[in-house]
C-alpha cells in the first residue's frame, strides 16, 4: 500500500500522449520501465536534464527532485519505493487531484 509507512511497488499503464506535470517526492523514486516509450524530464535549474527510456530502463529520481514524465505511444512502468508515497505538484494546476470532473 503506497499510502502507509514502508516499501512498496506499483505499476502504471500509461496510454498514449499521458502526462505528468513537474513534480517532486519527499522520498526516492525508483522507475523501471515494463514496456513502451518513456520520458523523463529531471532536475531543474543547472541541474537540469531529461532522457528517453525503454523497456528495461530505469531511473532513479531523488528525494525532492523536480520531476515530469511522459509518453507518446504509451508506456507501463514500475514505481517503488517507501511510503507513505507523496507527490507534490510545481504548479498545482497540474495536480489531477483538484480538477472539476
């Protein structure tokens, strides 16, 4: 359960075109990459950089590093890491979480 205190893993099928908007987590994230095309865009400032991925990629986004994903033909990966899993939004219009529906 990502919500609770301790490791957990989830996968995420992404169809094609998703996007998640800059973020970061107050914890590491760990991102395999199960199948598809996946991009990363990290860091922010000077330290910014971004990469593609595919199956079999991996990433490894540190404790509150800003960062966005996508994908243009769809993509399932896998997330690990400790929780309680947070995810803080840069710009909160980005946030799923606060759209009418």
């Amino acid at each position: 359960d990502p919500g609770k205190a301790g490791p957990f893993v989830i996968r995420i099928k992404a169809p094609p075109g998703y996007r998640v908007g800059r973020h970061w987590h107050p914890t590491d994230e760990l991102v395999t990459v199960l199948e598809g095309d996946f991009h990363l865009d990290m860091g922010s400032g000077g330290d910014a950089h971004s990469h593609d991925f595919s199956a079999g990629g991996y990433a490894l986004m540190p404790a509150r590093m800003q960062h966005a994903a996508s994908t243009k033909g769809g993509a399932v990966v896998q997330v690990s890491g400790m929780g309680p899993f947070q995810i803080h939004y840069v710009d909160p219009k980005d946030d799923p979480r606060k759209r009418a529906p």
